[in-house]
C-alpha cells in the first residue's frame, strides 16, 4: 500500500476531520432519526392515537416527483460528433436499466425529501461489466465538510468541500476480496458507539439483543469502517480506515480534479448544503395535530364514562352506587334530586378551527394538496376550481423536479466521464437498441466515447414535457386544419412531424411510415461528396425543394455553396417556365397534368422533407 505521508500523520489528519464533521452533522442527525419514528408512527404512547401528517405529505410529494420521470438526452457539441451521439443516447438508456436507476431514484428521492439534500457515490466502476456503479450514501452516515457549501464549488472553486466521508461495514472476507490490508486486528465489538451501528438501533431495535449476543470474532462479523476522502498536499486521496483511528486498510489516489459526489437538492437555500426537507415544514404540524386528536379522545372517552354527583344524606353507602344487573338501590327522598351527571364543556369549535388551519398550512407549505392526496374536499368546488388547484400544485412541485434535474444533468455527466476514464477503445459491449422491428443488439467501443467536444446533457421533467407536447399537439392540429387547402403546403414534412409529435413514434418508426425518397436518398449521398468539397451537378428532374432541405445539413463547403445556388436557380427557373405555360408541371420530372388532377396530393409523393429528429424519451 503506498502512502502520501506517514501513517500517523494521516490517521490524525482524518481524526480532526472526522470529529469536525461529526459535531457538525449529529444534531441534524438525532433530530432526522427521532423525525423517522414520526414518519413510521413509532413515537406514540400505546394508549394513544399517533398522527400521519409527515407520512401523507412526504409520500404525495415523494410519489409525485418519483413518478415524474427525468428525461436526459445527449445533442452533440461538434458535428464530428453527431453519429456517435447517435449511439450513445441509447447507451445512456441500455445503462439505466443496467444500473437499476428507477430503483436507485427512489432512494435519492427519498434522502433528499427527508434530509433536505440526497448524496451519490459515483466513484465506482465495473470493469467487467463495463457499468458505472453509482450508489445512494445513507445520509445518517453521511459527514460532509462543515464549511463547504458545493461539492466542488461554483464556477470559480469557492465552497468546495476540502474532505468528505461515511461509515461503512464489511466481512474480513469482504475485505480480503477487494484486495485490502491490516485488517485481521480488526474488531466489531470495539466499534459499537459508531454512526452505522447507532443508526440501526433507530431502525431496527428488534435486532438490537441478537447483535449484541453475537460473539467475539466472529467469522462473518461486519465490521464498521470509515470511508473517507480527503486532499493531501493539494491531492484527492480515498483512505479507508477503522473508527478507532488506529489503521488503513485501503489508500487511492483519486485522479481526477472533482470529488465523484453528487447532490441532489429540494428546496436549496443559497450557502447551505441541505436547505428544507419536507418533516422541516411538516413535523410540528403533526405534534400540534396528535395533542389536539388525543384530547379529543380523552373526551370521547369521558362522554363514555361520565361522572355523577349524589346525595351523601340520600345514598349510603357509596358502595350502593356499583354497577350491577337488576339491582335496587335505597334513597333517603327524592331519586331523582339524589344523584345528577355532572355536566362537562364538549369539545369547542375552536378546535376544529385549529385543525383546519394546521392541516392547510402543511398542505401550503409543501403543494400537497388534498386533491393530489386523493381526498375528495369537504367543501363542494366546481370542476374549473378543482382543476385550477390541482394545475397550480402540479407548477409548484414541477419546480422541484426542474432543480431536480440539475443532479440529474450532473449524473450523465459522471456517466459519460466515467466511460472516458475506464472504457478505452481496446474495450467494446453489446447494447440493446429499441428500433421500429423490435430490439437488436449493437457493438459500441471506447471510441464512441472520444469526442471532439463534451455533448450538451438535456433534461426534462415528465410533466413538464407532457404539457409542452400537448401544447405542440393542439398547435400542430389547428395548423394542419388551417393550411389544409393550401396547395403549395409540404404536407409530408407535416405528415412527418404528426407522427412524431402527434402519434408519439420515434425516428426510426416515422422512417417506415415515410421512408426517404429517391430525390431524398440522392441529396444524402451528394452530401458526402459535398462534405469533401467536391462539386456535384444538379438534374432539371430533380425535386430541388426536398434536395434544399437535405443539403442544409451538409457542411458549409465552398461545393455545398454552389450546389444550393444551383437548386436555388432551378427553382426560379422552373416557376418562370410555369408562369408562361400553366401547363407546365412544377417539376420537370412530373408528367403534365398529374398534379392538376389531383391537386391535394401537391407536396406528397416526392416532396420535400427534412429528418425528424432523434426522439427524446428515456425511460418507457
């Protein structure tokens, strides 16, 4: 194992930093530990009745923005890149589902709604399977630098963490395997006041008298660990050591100028690293709303059981006043003036009042609404103010799914880096590509990976994709209907663009729908000569509209120059010889009289298109 420094010197260095972040982040800690028994109804008196304020807000919202899926795309930043960007967007697909990432989504979700901030380690890769292997940091492990506030800092470095870390726990022969060192002295028992092992007697106290009778040495005993990043003399290095400080067992240098950490945030507040969670807004509802619901029941009970008041001269003894069937009980006067009810205050309006308002105050605060809780309202509203409300919830909590997105842009970021980093162009996998015939499998190697420039990350949020695209839909039908008798209309190209945006089908599906046409493939295949600067000459009988459209895609060479203007002069060309004899067909290739028998065929058949782009969906 090679070293920076002395061991001493570092085991010290990491005790300061350890101890550093562990008195900042264990009060956030104690306080979101005591918050899960809220969330899991756990903190209540078994005589009493426990609220579920934290639990409904947290899983509407958590449902909400799980279930509006993060669309990513690639789009190349040079046009050297664009065939390669072609390959690599379904990659990024292929590798999702490799990786598991509905699952690993839930979790970061879940972190970042509870904690305020969720944390992923993408430092790992998988060189046999050629896979990033991302994982979700338990945030009551996690120990983030105290003064950071960006992982890496802003644009010029400022609040970039210095060290960061979390607990672990391996086998020995976990150990052994990964090929780690000075572990054999290496105990559980002596570990047991670390943060991991605090943690699950929070979450799992049934557990807590088989752990503690587990013996000494045990062969498959997990032992608790810290792994923790750190910068020694202005390098990043990966140490893993015990919690005692006494030993490292792992040491990596760490290449690369960014920690391999990623943040996820709800409600960021400038300068702080975990901003508002969810029980943040939420918990002191739910406390205020179980006192008020278990007062509530001490009545209802009380009304159960009532309490009288007698006549002590009229009834003796007291013990006349037990419960029993058929029983007859002497009264010295009058029995109806010997014992009374003793009337109580019932439970005011008030109460209520401050229910109501501690419910929607919770509601306001997060946009979880009734309606998105599937509760029908109590108060009758018409269907436009019901719509109107679930709408506004819908902007509100889009709003987080866009901030969202920027973890998101920062994990296919770590994506692509990470392929450049371990998958050289000695390296190939197969990938599943979802084409219009069904799936077939291609061969990628590293050398789809080397770009001319980083591709730009593009990412979208379900729902505000959706309403995009029904906006699209309503704009593209109305326009269609508007220009349906307009004979000079490029109806393929409309046609081509409905199925996309309209029907929903990707590139390849509207490519058999519509498949090129003759002019079409032949302005493609002059394009490559175009692309070398090689003149090519046009054809009267050519359809120089749709060679126009597919020529815009050649690169801007002094032969694709003159080509355009050549299809540009042979179109005025062509409307002149049209203007002098109404017989001519627009284009010479066409026989006369086609088009003026069936004139609403005008700009089908052979008419200009352009390509559709590249669909954008990533998650199906």
């Amino acid at each position: 194992m090679i070293l920076p420094k002395e061991k001493a010197d570092l085991l010290s260095q990491i005790k300061v930093e350890y101890n550093y972040a562990f008195q900042y982040i264990n009060p956030k800690r104690i306080q979101n530990l005591d918050r899960m028994r809220l969330y899991s109804n756990q903190t209540r008196d078994k005589s009493l009745v426990g609220d579920t304020t934290v639990f409904t807000i947290f899983n509407t919202v958590h449902s909400k923005l799980y279930d509006d899926k993060l669309m990513a795309r690639l789009e190349p930043g040079h046009p050297d890149d664009t065939y390669k960007i072609d390959f690599l967007n379904p990659t990024m697909r292929y590798d999702a589902y490799k990786m598991k990432k509905d699952q690993l989504d839930y979790d970061w979700d879940w972190y970042t709604l509870f904690w305020g901030s969720g944390w992923l380690d993408v430092s790992t890769w998988d060189s046999k399977k050629n896979l990033c292997l991302p994982s979700v940091i338990d945030n009551a492990t996690f120990l983030p630098d105290p003064d950071g506030t960006l992982i890496n800092g802003d644009l010029r470095g400022f609040g970039a963490f210095r060290f960061w870390g979390r607990e672990i726990a391996y086998t020995k022969d976990a150990m052994k395997a990964r090929g780690w060192e000075n572990f054999n002295d290496l105990s559980g028992a002596q570990n047991y006041s670390s943060l991991e092992y605090q943690d699950k007697q929070f979450r799992r106290t049934a557990q807590n008298a088989a752990q503690a009778a587990q013996p000494n040495n045990y062969a498959n005993e997990l032992i608790p660990l810290l792994e923790w990043w750190t910068t020694v003399d202005n390098e990043k290095w990966l140490f893993t050591t015990d919690l005692q400080f006494q030993e490292i067992v792992r040491a990596l240098k760490w290449d690369d100028a960014e920690w391999p950490l990623i943040q996820r945030k709800l409600f960021p507040i400038p300068g702080d690293p975990f901003g508002v969670s969810i029980p943040d807004l939420v918990e002191d509802k739910q406390r205020a709303r179980s006192i008020l619901i278990n007062l509530g029941l001490m009545d209802a009970k009380a009304q159960l059981y009532p309490m009288y008041v007698y006549d002590r001269n009229a009834i003796s003894p007291t013990s006349d006043l037990n419960f029993a069937f058929n029983k007859w009980i002497p009264s010295d006067g009058n029995p109806g003036e010997a014992v009374k009810p003793l009337d109580k205050q019932p439970i005011g309006q008030i109460v209520s009042y401050i229910m109501d308002t501690i419910d929607q105050a919770a509601q306001r605060a997060t946009a979880a609404t009734s309606v998105q809780q599937g509760v029908q309202s109590e108060k009758p509203r018409s269907a436009n103010e019901v719509v109107r409300s679930f709408n506004q919830s819908d902007e509100r909590i889009s709003t987080s799914a866009k901030v969202f997105g920027w973890s998101e842009v920062e994990f296919w970021r770590w994506w692509l880096k990470q392929y450049n980093r371990y998958f050289t162009k000695a390296h190939s996998k197969l990938i599943k590509i979802n084409g219009a015939f069904g799936p077939k499998f291609q061969k990628i190697s590293g050398e789809y990976f080397k770009l001319e420039e980083d591709p730009d990350i593009y990412v979208e949020s379900t729902i505000i994709s959706d309403q995009e695209n029904q906006e699209k839909k309503n704009d593209l039908t109305a326009f269609g209907n508007f220009i349906a008798q307009d004979q000079t209309a490029n109806r393929r190209y409309l046609n081509k663009k409905a199925a996309q945006i309209i029907a929903g089908f990707d590139s390849d599906e509207v490519e058999r729908i519509y498949p090129p046409t003759p002019d079409e493939l032949k302005a493609e295949q002059e394009n490559e000569q175009l692309n070398q600067n090689r003149l090519v000459k046009i054809d009267i009988n050519d359809d120089h509209q749709a060679h126009l459209l597919i020529h815009a895609n050649a690169e801007e060479t002094k032969a694709t120059i003159v080509h355009i203007e050549a299809h540009k002069k042979a179109l005025m060309l062509q409307r002149q010889l049209q203007q002098a004899n109404p017989q001519t067909p627009p284009n010479p290739g066409a026989l006369p009289g086609t088009m003026a028998a069936t004139p609403n065929l005008i700009g089908q058949g052979s008419a200009p298109a352009s390509r559709v782009s590249p669909s954008v969906s990533v998650q199906k």
